[in-house]
C-alpha cells in the first residue's frame, strides 16, 4: 500500500517522506503562500538523473526507516532553525520506485533575508545526501547496484562542522 501523499502541506507538517510522486510546483506555490512575509524563498528540487557512472538509469529505488529516517530529518531542521533565523522551512523526499525525471526531494527555506534561507537550504540537502536514512538502488543499462553518497557530498557536508550561526 503507497504511503498518503505530502501535498496539500499542513503548516505544522514541514517534513513528509512518502512513496507518492513529489509536485515541486505545487509545492512551491503552498510553500510560497505560507512564506509571503518572508523576504527571501529559496527552493531545491531534486530529480533522478538519466544517467550515472553505471550507465543509462532505468529506475531509482529508495528506502527509508521510519519513524527513525524522519526523526533524522526532524533534528536537522531543528539544527537549521537553530542556526538560522527561518521563518519556515519543507522537506518532502521520496521513497519507493521511481524513474529518471521523478522528483526525489523538495526543501524549500524562508527568512527575512536570503543569505539564511540559501544557507539552510543547501545546509539541509547535505544532510539529506549523506546523513539521512535512505538506502538507494540504482538500474542501469549494466545492472543494478546499491548506491553511496559521492566523496564531493560528504567534503559538501563536512562543511557545517567548520561554520557558526550566520
């Protein structure tokens, strides 16, 4: 049985993990509508790519360990409210079957000021990257074959351990 879907966003849900396929545009609009006193919007869609070192991608399959993937994701936004001043943060990531151009991941920030919701953002996606509780199976033209974070993404992540609130 497919999990509910994230949209329509509830203004106390700020994080979904569902086998449902992610409406970035949808998602954005509700996002934009709850943010619309915020000065700075700042956005990342996430997409599976139709190609990798392996060869022309077939499919993506995620999996997830819930309550424990979302209890992840939960502290992470917490860190990022924390060290940012957000007015509100979304992340809604994917799990299950999906095939090259379906969206995995939508987080969206929101503050006063651009800087914070840049850095939020790009501060949450490294931990989605690299921290979180996803297993990814990739199927390409040569097979399939579970997949790791790149080197690039975990240097990316190691960043935040260096900085201070902005």
């Amino acid at each position: 049985m497919k999990s509910p879907s994230c949209l329509p966003l509830e203004a106390a849900k700020v994080i979904c993990v569902s086998e449902s396929p992610i409406d970035a545009g949808a998602a954005l609009s509700q996002f934009q509508k709850a943010a619309a006193t915020s000065g700075g919007i700042v956005s990342f869609t996430g997409n599976v790519r139709g190609t990798s070192a392996q060869g022309s991608v077939t499919t993506l399959h995620l999996q997830s360990y819930s309550p424990l993937t979302e209890q992840g994701i939960e502290r992470a936004a917490q860190t990022a409210r924390d060290r940012w001043p957000l007015d509100h943060i979304t992340i809604l990531h994917r799990t299950g079957d999906m095939r090259p151009g379906d969206t995995i991941v939508f987080v969206a920030a929101a503050s006063a000021h651009r800087r914070a919701a840049f850095e939020a953002a790009d501060f949450l996606m490294d931990y989605l990257k690299t921290e979180a509780v996803f297993w990814k199976k990739e199927t390409t033209s040569e097979g399939a074959a579970w997949i790791e974070p790149r080197a690039e993404d975990y240097q990316d992540n190691a960043r935040w351990a260096n900085t201070e609130t902005t």
